[in-house]
C-alpha cells in the first residue's frame, strides 16, 4: 500500500511486513525517514523526525535561508554541488559545462499495478499484486526532470525503485552516473553481506562489519559477473539465518553495474546500486529520456532466511516469464560431461535409452553439434548442423528424443563468434573492438555487437529456425566470455561510452522477441556457468545453469550463498560423475543427488557406462524428485547451518501449507568419535503431528549396504523446539542397522510428513 499525507508530505510505502517511510522537506528535497519493521501508517511521526537542528561547523548550508545541509540530510536523491559531499546518485552535465542541479519535488501521481519497462528487463505488476508511485523533481533553471519511481509488491514485502531522467532542457545533456536508487540510513552499525565469486566458485558468501569509508562491489565486465552478484545485504551483528534485521538489494540487470555503500564521518550509510559508472557517459539530447534499470529492496526482521524469501517469492511469482510461474520443471540428462566433443549420432542415441530407461524427462544436446565445433576454436556464429557428427541432423536427433517420450533440448551461444567462421568473414565489422586493433579474444572467441539492429534480426531468424525444426522443448543460452575492447563500428563517436549499456539493451530487445516467439520453450541462461546469474536474465529465462563446477560438496557453499537471493526453481543443479571434474574430488553419488536435488535436478555424467547399482540407485533418486519435485523446486527454503562456517551444512524446504518438509544434512569430513549430532528444523505446525524418516539410501555405490532405518513420530512443537537427533555416526567400532555411516562428503535427506 502506498499512502500520501497531504499535510505532512508525508509518503508511507508498506508491505506485509515492513515500512518505508520519506517526506518532502520545505525546501523540496526528500528526506528519508524510515525503513524497517512495519509501523502504522500516520499522518505524522514524531519519532522519525530527527534532524540536525544546525549545520555542524564548516559545513556547506543549502542556502543563506536556513541552516539546512543537505550533507547531513538523510535524502532519497543524492545530489552533486549543493554541499552533499557523499557519492552522488545522479551526475550530469550541461553543454556549457555546469554539473551542478537542484531537483526539487514538483508533484506526485499514485496509481495501481505497474507497467514493464519497454527496453529493460523489469517486473511488471497486475493491479491486484501492487501498486507504484512516481514522483516529479525538477531542476528549475535547466528545465530538467528527474521521476523517482516506486512500485510496491505487498505479498512479498518488496519494493521496486528506479528512476527516469527526460531532457526538457534547451541543450543536450550528459549523464555521467545515474543510480537506479539512493538510500540513507542513519545507522552503520551493520555487517555487509555481498556475493563474491569467481569461475566454478560463484557467490560465496562475503561478510564484514562496515567502517567508515566507500565500499565499491561491482562489475566491468559488461556482464554482472561472478566476481560480485549484483545484490547486497546489511544485517545487525546479531543477525541469523532465522532471526534479526536484513535488508536486501539487487539489481534488474545483466550487465556491469556498481553498487556502493559509504559510511560517511556521521555515521550515515548511504546505499546506491545501479549501472556501472566508469566509462558510462550518456548523451542526452533535449526530449530524450533516460531510464535506469529496477533495483529491488526488501526487509526482514526474520534474518537472512527472510529476507531470502522475499526474493524468492518475487521472482517466483512476479519476476519470470508468466507460462513458467510456479510450474514444475523437468528433470535433464545433459552430455556435457559425458562427452564433451566427442560424439556421434549413435553415441547421443544411446545415452538417450539410457535417460529414457533412468526416467528423465529432457535429453539436453550441448556445445559440438555444429560444424567445425569438434574443440572450443572454431565453429560458433555460422549454426550449421555437423552432419558428420549427426548423420540425420538436430531434427533428427530431436525426432529421436520425441520418440522415446522424452523432450528435447539444444545448446546454443548466440552471442559469440569464432574466426573463421562465414559469419566474421562476411561481417567483421559485427565484432565487439576497435577496427584497426586487435581484438582480445576470451575462450578463442569474440562478441557479437548486439548494439547494432542488423546483429540481432540475424540471429532472431537463424536461432527461430533451429528452434522451428528441432521442435525444442528447451534451450541452453551460454554466454563464455566477459567484454573486451569495448567498441561498437555501428555506434557514432560520442556514443561509444554508452555501448555497455546497450550491448545489455540490445540483448535484452533479442531475448524479448524470442520468448514472446516461444513462450512455452524453458530457456536455461548459462555464462561459464554461473557469470551471468542475475534478476535480469531471469525476467526471460526462468533458470540459470548455476555453475560449471558440478562437484557435490562445492556446491553446498555455491548452491547455500545463491540462494541468498535466488530461489531453488531457478537453480540448475546437475549429478555428474564420481570424480569430479572441476577439482578431482571423489563423492557418493547419493550425495552428489542430495545437494541437486535442492534445485532443478539434471544428471550430466556417462549415463551408458553406469554399475547396475549405480543404475538402481538413480532410478530411485529420479522417482524421489519426482514425487517431491513441487517441494524441491518451490518449496519455502530455509538456510540451517553454514558450510562456510561448519563441517556440517543443514537446509530444509518446507511446503507452505506445512504439511511436508525435506531437510538436507550434509558432512565435509568424517570425523574420528564425532559429537552427537543435531538437526534444527523450522517454521512447521506446532500443534501438528509429524512423520519423519531418513530417505533410504544407499551408503555408497560400491557395496549393496543401506543407509541406517531411522524413522520417528513427533509433534510439531518437539521438533521446532528440540530439532532432530539422528543416531550416531560411525565411532571407529561396531556397525549395526542404525549406525549412520556418512564418511566424507556423506549426506542425508530426512522426509518430514505431517500425520
Ligand atoms: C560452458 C557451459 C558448460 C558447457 C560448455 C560448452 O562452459 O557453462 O556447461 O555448456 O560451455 O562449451
């Protein structure tokens, strides 16, 4: 809801749960009050109205009016040249050089729903899910105009921010840094949870206590990146998985941005996130407008745990495409790992029996089915089928997988180009760099310039094609290579500091016209694995191949710090062989489940050569998913304990009626005479009565013996109250049918169903 006091100027943005609370000074400036906890909505607060009553000495007053300064004004707006000397959220310049503006509240306009943003990846709102408000500021003695943009979702206590900047000026303008939203809190006593990564290590997660100072966590990239997910957390000291104060911010966006948190002498924190400043310049020419991308932010007094759900639920059922929302996707066989390059008609052929037989549902044909693509030198751009490969083509290959019921699913890299191909033959001027200087390659490739219209109708129609004649039920859009040699041959000079952006607007505009053309068609997005896992590619494609590093127990920390922001649905999570090919390291197959199960689950490993144990024991895990799969992949997740902190890590989803819950415990080491062991559970009935029972399993693939029976009738209150106590680990001496042998890397999934 969102509500405007007339008198006061007052503007109250409330969720389920939480307030955010701004006015409009006297001077026309907005200062924010409040975000937080929900409180009542008011005509006035008292309480929220501290100010400074003077300027502190030297400082720089607004005007000879008032002591006001605005250094020290907790603003909704930072602004350069009147005395705010922390970073600014908007700075601009004039032709005659002036960098200097004043944007001063004008008017308001409130109304139902919200609109999709026409060029930016965003989220549009019915009027039944949420409301938004968009506030007018000018900058009188240029004519400028500044929307500040909020749009609220009640259900998931999330509110929406951007801002729209329109020329009514004489003279062009240019924008040098335009943050999608600026927020002040008058604390910092905070930690600062951000998501930091690198290839096959993506989003672990990153704390520290804030100090005086700028913290820069951003990308140059020219895609978000896994060095710094675009999302950021401030959260008390005290604050746990399940308890105290969180807000969370992310960006709507899939390129390089820039989000920023000060902690200015006064112990304000000035928070800001958006597109990526350096090298950013925008030429704005008078009746042109200018929009940021959407940063959402959320609050939770339920610590990480909810301020991961909001996110969660947003992107769930407000964020991806609509035919996607809520439904159930299938379980993969993708044969990456299983072949590489190296395969043939009847090599794919057998590999999908043997899905067929182990009941998955999609067969995913990746990278090396187009010609000369036998090494990762050579072959993308032209998009020709490798009839020495497929002797009958994707379309016969695709027949083939329809055939045995399954579905069928291509990879494809849309964006990229190898030389040598007939595509950078006829068009080198379609490459991402300066013409006269050589171009810096990355995975022996170069990028497409999706500035340039040309570029992006050839490959809606080449890419509508293959897709119109495999009948593909999914697509894998990979993107392996960050931006180089920024330039654009298609760009006029003055514009080149603008590429960045519009590489992400023109991919944008291209990924549009595809899922409008295929809307039933689950695209998975995919860069290096997860290079490019952000709210933006989500807005088209409702899953993202979480990382490239497939091994069990890196993935408890990779799997734990996304969910941060990401819900399980929108995970790709894959089994793949027993020694892992990222780091070499050997783990059971159950676990190897366990963890991908906690996600959409695929199986990307030699599926012909497999053990008729190993054969069993994926049929039972494939049945098991599917039985449990709604919960898997849209069940309330919550964090229990950490990896990055324990030898053990804990997750549960739990299904929102709370009658089925599945919990995940998860071993690094063995250890030698382990302590007694403890599992905590949440959010279940407490008046309910339970079953709980440890999924059956195998203890590893290599002997028949079977997970430990353990199987327990408790109240809901029992079990929120004191958890789980599974029995003992193997001690060193004697087994029997209840010693629980996890060993190394071993796990359990515990099934908790109410009576
Ligand atoms: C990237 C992807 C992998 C695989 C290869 C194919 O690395 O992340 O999953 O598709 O490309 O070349």
């Amino acid at each position: 809801m969102i509500k405007y006091h007339e008198t006061t100027q007052i503007f109250h943005i409330q969720t389920k749960n939480t307030s955010y609370i701004f006015k409009v000074l006297e001077t026309g400036h907005i200062t924010q009050l409040y975000y937080g906890e929900k409180i009542g909505i008011k005509e006035n607060y008292d309480a929220l109205n501290q100010q400074y009553v003077s300027a502190p000495g030297n400082s720089t007053v607004y005007s000879t009016k008032s002591d006001f300064c605005l250094n020290v004004t907790p603003l909704e707006l930072g602004i350069y040249g009147k005395g705010d000397y922390r970073e600014p959220t908007l700075h601009l310049q004039e032709d005659d050089g002036n960098r200097t503006f004043d944007f001063l509240y004008v008017s308001h306009e409130i109304h139902e729903g919200k609109e999709k943003l026409s060029e930016l990846a965003s989220v549009e709102l019915s009027e039944e899910d949420g409301q938004s408000l968009t506030i007018l500021l000018k900058d009188e003695v240029s004519g400028v105009k500044l929307y500040l943009k909020y749009s609220v979702i009640d259900a998931a206590n999330i509110i929406i921010r951007s801002m729209e900047l329109v020329n009514n000026g004489s003279g062009p303008l240019k924008i040098q840094r335009m943050m999608s939203f600026n927020w002040d809190d008058r604390y910092s006593d905070y930690d600062l949870i951000s998501l930091e990564g690198q290839w096959i290590r993506e989003r672990h997660i990153n704390k520290y206590a804030l100090k005086k100072g700028r913290i820069v966590l951003d990308s140059k990239k020219g895609v978000s990146s896994s060095d710094y997910n675009p999302f950021l957390c401030l959260a008390k000291k005290t604050t746990t998985e399940c308890t105290g104060k969180a807000y969370g911010f992310a960006l709507i966006y899939s390129g390089s941005h820039e989000s920023s948190v000060e902690v200015t002498p006064y112990g304000f924190t000035r928070i800001q996130m958006g597109i990526q400043s350096f090298d950013f310049e925008w030429l704005l020419k008078p009746g042109d407008f200018f929009q940021t991308p959407e940063a959402v932010l959320t609050f939770s007094a339920k610590g990480f745990n909810g301020m991961s759900q909001n996110f969660h639920q947003m992107i769930n059922d407000y964020l991806i495409p609509k035919y996607w929302r809520r439904r159930e996707r299938p379980i993969l066989a993708n044969n990456w790992e299983a072949t590489y390059f190296d395969f043939d008609h009847n090599k794919i052929k057998a590999l999908v029996d043997s899905a067929k037989e182990l009941g998955i549902e999609l067969f995913v044909l990746d990278d090396g089915w187009f010609m000369n693509r036998n090494n990762d030198r050579h072959g993308l751009g032209d998009w020709i089928v490798d009839y020495d490969k497929l002797e009958n083509g994707i379309d016969g290959i695709a027949h083939y997988v329809h055939q045995q019921g399954l579905q069928f699913g291509l990879w494809v890299e849309p964006e990229m180009v190898n030389k040598g191909t007939a595509l950078y033959r006829k068009h080198p001027e379609w490459i991402v760099g300066h013409p006269r200087r050589e171009v810096s390659p990355g995975r022996n490739q170069y990028i497409l310039d999706l500035t340039n219209d040309a570029v992006i109708d050839y490959l809606e129609e080449k890419l509508s094609n293959i897709f119109e004649h495999a009948k593909v039920d999914y697509i894998k859009w990979d993107m392996n290579r960050n931006f180089s040699d920024l330039y654009s041959s298609w760009l006029e000079p003055e514009r080149q500091q603008e590429f960045a952006h519009r590489y992400v607007l023109g991919l944008y505009k291209l990924l549009g016209r595809l899922v409008k053309r295929f809307p039933k068609v689950l695209f998975e997005s995919c860069s290096s694995g997860g290079n490019r896992f952000d709210l933006g590619m989500l807005a088209y494609m409702p899953q993202t191949w979480t990382s490239d590093n497939t091994d069990a127990v890196a993935r408890y920390k990779i799997q734990y710090g996304t969910s941060y922001v990401f819900p399980l649905s929108t995970m790709g999570a894959h089994v793949s062989g027993r020694k892992s090919h990222q780091v070499l390291r050997k783990t059971p197959l159950e676990t190897r489940f366990n963890v991908a199960a906690f996600g959409v689950l695929g199986y990307e490993l030699d599926l012909i050569n497999l053990s008729n144990t190993e054969r069993e024991m994926i049929k039972e895990q494939v049945e098991f998913y599917k039985k449990h799969r709604s919960l898997f992949q849209f069940g309330d997740f919550n964090r229990l304990q950490s990896p990055f902190e324990n030898n053990h890590m804990h997750w549960q989803v739990l299904d929102p009626d709370k009658r089925e819950a599945i919990l995940g415990e998860y071993q690094q080491l063995q250890e030698a005479s382990p302590v007694l062991d403890h599992i905590d559970v949440v959010n279940l009935e407490e008046e309910a009565s339970y079953h709980l029972a440890c999924r059956k399993q195998h203890v590893d693939e290599e002997t028949r013996m079977m997970s430990e029976s353990f199987s327990i009738h408790a109240s809901g209150d029992e079990l929120l109250k004191a958890g789980i106590r599974p029995f003992t680990q193997f001690m060193g001496v004697g087994v029997d049918a209840y010693t629980r042998i996890l060993g190394d890397f071993g796990s359990r999934l515990y099934l908790i169903e109410k009576e």
